[in-house]
C-alpha cells in the first residue's frame, strides 16, 4: 500500500511538472490564458487571437450608383400647356456623369469573441472630386441645357459589425464575411450652373443643389486576411453598402434675365437608393 502511495504522489508531481514546463513554454512563444480562449500570437491555423482588441487602418475606392433618381421639373409660365411644371429631365444623370471616382479611408477597432469570429466599430470618410463644365441637354428640347460644376462630394459613415474568419489556409490566408449596419451622413453639396434657354446661358455660381443629411446605411463584406508575422495582418476587402441617397434642396430660384422665356424656378431632383461598392487594402494590428 506505501509502495502505491508513493507511486502515486511521484505521477502526481510528475504531472504538475510537466504542466509547468509546457505552461511556461506557451509564455515563452506568446501564449496566454483567457478564460476559455487561447491567444497565440504567430501565423496558424486559427484566423484570430480570441481575448485579443485590434485597430485596423482602411483605403482604397468606393464607386457609387445611384438608383431611382426622379426628373428635374421647371416652372415654365410661359408654357403652352395648362400645367406650368414641366420636367427638363426625364431622369437626372447618373453619379459618375458629374464625379471622378471616389476615394474612401477610414479605420476599425475590433474584438475577437473566438479564434473565428470578430465584432467592430467603424468610421470612414468617402470623397469625390467634381468634374468641370459638364453639358447635359435637355430631355424635352435638345437645344436648351445646363451646364454643371459640382464641388467636392463629402460622406462620413459610422457602422457596428461582425465578421466570420475561415481557418488560414497554409498558415496565412483566411478568407471572412460580414456585414454592418450603421449610419451615412452626406455633406451639403453646391454646384455652379450656366443655364442655357435662349443665347445667352445665364450663369449662377455656388449654389445650393443637395442639403447635409444623416439616414440608416448598412452592407455586406467579403474578403481576405494575410497573416504577415505575429500580431500583424494585410486585410483586403469588397463591401456593397446601401443607405438613401442626398436630399435636394428642393427649389433653384432663377436670376431675373433667365424669367423673360418663362422658366422662373428649377426643383432638383431625389435620389431614392444610393449603393456604394468600397474595395480597401488595410493594416491590421491585434494586441
């Protein structure tokens, strides 16, 4: 019975021993215990440090298509017809016909729930930089038009959101998807417009086209996670996101040499959905 105890009690602390060594080991190459995660900071299998917080930095191009955009209509007194409102576009131009193509940065924090799954907060900045003297003819009488300069388009987003992180493929990749939902607050937008109804065009600078407005945005995301070394990763990311779009500033007041044919006010036009399709390279840092 002695010669059982003592064989037991020597497993006993052989057994603590070992426990030391390997615990000690995991210490040594960035292991640590918390609560039931593990995080391992060097390229695995697991996609993620569960435990871990990490900031992540964003830029690259987000297109944008505007969707359900209205007529532009004019107050025409001089109109033949009984009803004075007469629309001069059928279909106001597409995005792309008045702006360059969009730049977008911004960045996230982010929290690992498990080795595959992640929660982040995010803030981006979208902008656009407007084209010059762009000639649109109208839809009704292809000798009258208005020539546009817009200024700079100007969006900020705020956005909560989940991803889910695939095992790393030969240690490295991991492939994701996600979504968010959050927030998109369009800047107040101005244009310089040179009308021309009768020779000659009847120019009016900066003026107010699209009012600052604030509505519910939110998308889906696919993409890649690059393991670089230890806590370091390159993200790369396409999203399609969608909110509605600017608010017109409802009515454009003719100056008085542009009345004597008749047209007096012009009404912008809405934007019913507004997409937007960002595809950012980022840095990725978990700590």
């Amino acid at each position: 019975m002695k010669n059982l105890t003592a064989k037991y009690l020597s497993l006993m602390m052989l057994a603590t021993m070992l426990c030391g060594t390997v615990q000690a080991n995991n210490e040594e190459y960035g292991y640590a215990a918390n609560g039931d995660c593990t995080r391992q900071y060097e390229c695995g299998c697991n996609p993620l440090y569960c435990g871990a917080w990490d900031l992540q930095v964003q830029g690259g191009v987000a297109p944008i298509l505007w969707r359900n955009r209205g007529p532009i209509n004019a107050v025409n007194c001089g109109s033949q017809v009984p009803n004075p409102i007469v629309a001069i576009y059928d279909t106001f131009p597409k995005f792309r016909t008045f702006w360059k193509l969009p730049f977008i940065v911004g960045g996230q924090m982010g929290y690992a729930m498990s080795d595959n799954t992640r929660v982040f907060v995010e803030f981006d900045y979208v902008q656009s930089n407007g084209k010059n003297n762009v000639l649109v003819p109208f839809s009704t009488v292809a000798t009258q038009s208005i020539t546009y300069s817009f200024a700079k388009y100007k969006l900020f987003e705020g956005y909560v959101g989940a991803r889910y992180y695939m095992d790393r493929w030969c240690d490295r990749v991991s492939f994701f998807l996600g979504g968010k939902v959050g927030f998109a607050h369009h800047k107040k937008q101005s244009v310089d417009l040179s009308v021309l109804i009768v020779a000659p065009a009847v120019p009016l600078a900066d003026v107010g086209f699209y009012n600052s407005n604030t509505v519910i945005s939110g998308g889906g995301h696919i993409g890649l996670d690059y393991c670089i070394c230890g806590n370091w990763s390159l993200v790369l990311t396409g999203e399609v996101v969608a909110s509605c779009g600017p608010r017109g500033v409802g009515v454009i007041n003719l100056p008085v040499n542009a009345s004597f044919v008749g047209v007096t006010n012009l009404f912008t036009a809405y934007i019913g959905t507004e997409l937007r399709f960002p595809v950012t390279l980022a840095v990725r840092y978990s700590f």
